[in-house]
C-alpha cells in the first residue's frame, strides 16, 4: 500500500482569459460576482485547504483573485492558448509555488456552485487514503442515445428493454466542478485521474457547468435557489429609492400631484441600521421631491435626480473611504445594474426586473415597499453579529496562546518558577451580546 499523501492541500483555480464559447468568461458574473471569485471563495471555505492559487494569463482576473485572497501565478503564453490543456498549467502552478502539498484540488471557475464542504469531503478521501483521485460526479438518469448505420442506438440503456428509473443502474456524470488528487502521483503521471478513483457525489442542481451564453442564463436563473445566503456581511448600505423603499407604484390627484405609499417596517429597519453606525444613502433618478422628504424622515443621506447612479455610488464610497467589496446596493431595474456591479454585494428586491434579478448576489424575499428594506436591515445586522462573534473567537485564542507561549518561556527560563494560567482566557463566544434582536418591532 503506498504511503498516505504528505501533509498540506493546496487548490489551484486555472483561469485564462481567452475563451471563444463566451468571450471573458471567467470574470462574467453569477448572482453579482465573478466566476473566478466564486472559485476562489467555495476554496478559502473549505477547511482542509491551506492555500488557493489562481493561473492565469489575464491582468484583470488576476486582480480578482488577488482581491478575493488568491495567490496569483503568471501563466506563460505557451500555457495559454486553445489547446493547452488544464494539467499543463496545474503542473506549472505546482512548480512555481515556493511549498510542496500532498493534495492539489483542481477546481474550475465555470463551475458556479461549488459547496466547500463537498470539496472537503473530497479532500478527506484522498488525505485519508481511501482513494487517490476524487472527482465530482452528479446522478445521471438520462437515455442517451448514438446514431449508427442501421439506425439510432441505445448507448447506456437496451432500448428493446426499458427499465424504470429506480432499476436502472445508478450512473454519474463528471460536472467539472473540483478533482482532488495526490500531489506525488499527479506529477508522475501528469493526470487528473491516478490510483483508486472515487466520486464525490453532489446535488444535480448544482451540477452546471459554463461553457455557452446559454449555460450562463441557466446559471444565473438558478442562483437564488442555490446561493442563499442569509447574512449580508457589509459596512455600508445604499438603495433606490422607487420600487425598493415603495412599490413602484405612484398616485396622483386631479392637481397633478404625486404621491408614494412606504412601509413602516423598513424605516424601524433603517433606524435599526443607523442606530449600529452603518452609513446608508439613498440613490434616485426620480426628481420629485418626496424622495428628499422620505430621506429626511429617516435621517439618511440622499442623491436625486441622478442621471449616472454608478458614478454617484462610486464617490460617495470613495468619500467616505469604505471597500466598495463590503458595500451592498440594493435596486429593482436596469437603471440599477451598473450601480449594483460597482459593489460586492448587488442585492434585488423580489419583484425586480429579471436582469437585476440575475445579477444580484441576493434576491431578497420581500418585494419593494412591502418590507423589503426592513429584511436587508436585518440581514445585515445578522452579518454584523457574526463578524462580532468571529473576532470574539479570534481574540481568544490568539490570548490563549500567548498564555500558552509565555507559560512554556517562564518555564524554560527557570525551572522553579510558577506561572498561574487562567481557567479561561478572553471572552468566550457564547457570551457575546449582540445589541439587536433578529426581528425589528412591528410598528
């Protein structure tokens, strides 16, 4: 039996930037974020993985993985083209990094939906030494069928003699999404499939993988269903104004007059924000002045009468010096998508236009005026009490093992010396308050 892996999983996301299927593929956009990043985020999830590395011959998806906290590796152009094939540039990547891994994960980026802990039970088999190549594979229930000169052909199914589908036996396709191998074996064989190969099952829902302008409709259709997320971990919130705080809808009088309805609930949400310090802005096309006089009342800053949102949203965040990735802009219709893609978290209200529904990283429950403001409040709060709960834990360990470090320096110093360490050392999480409850009153 060969020995198990050597210690250390690195993931290695190669991402081109020439692609004929569909032109930039890699840095297109799923649910508000680059295919890349999505890559580079379901690896830094995964626990088992200690480094996430990105090959790439294209300047701006090298930016996005180093933004998302990829190491970057330079790919040469002869590793470049149509038809240099993925183990060439993995094999390359291997070869630049200054370490050595046991374990190389080879995800792609045209895989949208990559669950980490799907990748880390993959990475278990493998480190584990029940096998020593993993790819993940969906359930297939397809007849597929081949075309011959005496007519077409069953391929995986006796057509004379169809069974149901629960008696068939059970088939799996390759999705594409993620390969685990032993790093040793890889570079012997120069091939993603070595040794004992298993499968790493995973829903068929997420199973897409991008290859064509249609794929990508496909997988920008389905996000909500996959990617839910329910924190929004951000520092700042702006929003439309029409269509997200109302209903889109307007009355007017026999004067001409105009009138909007608004929902009591997202003005507590909103006071909730403002309550935490959050800076929030409202961002408007609409010239009438009830914009202005919503705003007030809820005491937040307000731009109207906006021609070009994304350059309004792009000062106000360079003003007031916040990272537009923890910026989260929530909107309704296409007047709101190049604002949404000026942040990291483009968020859509229900009843949105379906291109904004496509390009948000959140789709919200609620639809504009009808409490839809009030439930990113409190998502928001939700991501805030997490980062306070993380960092909580953070604290305590790392002056847990400064007590430690200090405990094995005393005692080394002096053999007679004692050194008191406390039964518990920080905060403990569990104890964290946060100063908000989950659901804002009704008023």
């Amino acid at each position: 039996m060969a020995p198990r892996p050597a210690p250390g999983v690195v993931a290695v996301v190669p991402a081109r930037g020439g692609s004929k299927g569909v032109p930039g593929k890699n840095l297109r956009r799923v649910a508000g974020v680059p295919l890349v990043v999505r890559a580079v985020r379901a690896a830094r999830a995964a626990g088992l993985v200690d480094d996430v590395v990105v090959s790439t011959d294209d300047a701006a998806i090298a930016e996005a993985a180093r933004a998302a906290g990829a190491i970057v590796v330079d790919r040469p152009a002869e590793l470049s083209g149509d038809t240099a094939s993925s183990e060439a540039a993995l094999l390359h990547a291997l070869g630049a990094l200054p370490g050595e891994y046991g374990i190389l994960a080879f995800l792609q980026a045209t895989s949208p939906f990559i669950d980490p802990a799907d990748l880390d039970a993959a990475i278990a088999r493998v480190r584990d030494d029940a096998a020593d190549s993993v790819l993940a594979a969906a359930p297939a229930h397809e007849f597929l069928w081949r075309e011959s000169p005496d007519g077409a052909v069953g391929t995986n199914h006796d057509h004379a003699r169809r069974l149901r589908r629960q008696d068939a036996e059970p088939q799996f396709r390759e999705t594409g999404a993620f390969y685990v191998v032993r790093t040793d074996l890889f570079r012997a064989h120069e091939h993603r499939f070595v040794g004992r190969v298993a499968l790493q099952v995973v829903p068929e829902l997420t199973a897409i993988e991008i290859d064509t302008p249609d794929d990508l409709a496909v997988a920008r259709a389905i996000a909500p269903l996959v990617s839910v997320e329910t924190a929004i971990d951000v520092d700042a919130v702006i929003t439309d104004f029409d269509g997200v705080h109302t209903d889109d809808r307007v009355t007017i009088d026999e004067h001409g007059r105009e009138a909007v309805a608004a929902h009591r609930g997202d003005g507590l949400g909103i006071a909730a924000l403002r309550g935490e310090g959050i800076p929030l802005l409202i961002v408007s096309a609409e010239r009438n002045p009830v914009v202005s006089a919503r705003a007030a009342k809820l005491r937040i800053d307000v731009r109207r009468s906006v021609d070009d949102k994304r350059a309004v949203v792009e000062a106000w965040i360079a003003d007031a010096g916040l990272d537009p990735e923890r910026v989260a802009y929530v909107g309704n219709d296409v007047n709101d998508l190049a604002a949404m893609r000026a942040v990291g978290w483009p968020i859509a209200v229900a009843d949105a236009h379906p291109a904004v529904l496509a390009a948000a990283r959140v789709v919200l429950e609620h639809s504009g005026g009808h409490g839809a403001v009030r439930e990113v409040a409190e998502r928001v709060l939700l991501g805030r009490a997490a980062s306070v709960e993380a960092a909580s834990v953070e604290a305590a360990a790392t002056d847990a093992a400064s007590v430690d470090a200090a405990s094995v320096g005393a005692a080394s110093a002096e053999a007679a010396a004692t050194v008191d360490v406390p039964a518990t050392v920080g905060t403990p999480a569990t104890e964290e308050k946060s100063a908000w409850s989950p659901s804002v009153p009704t008023a």
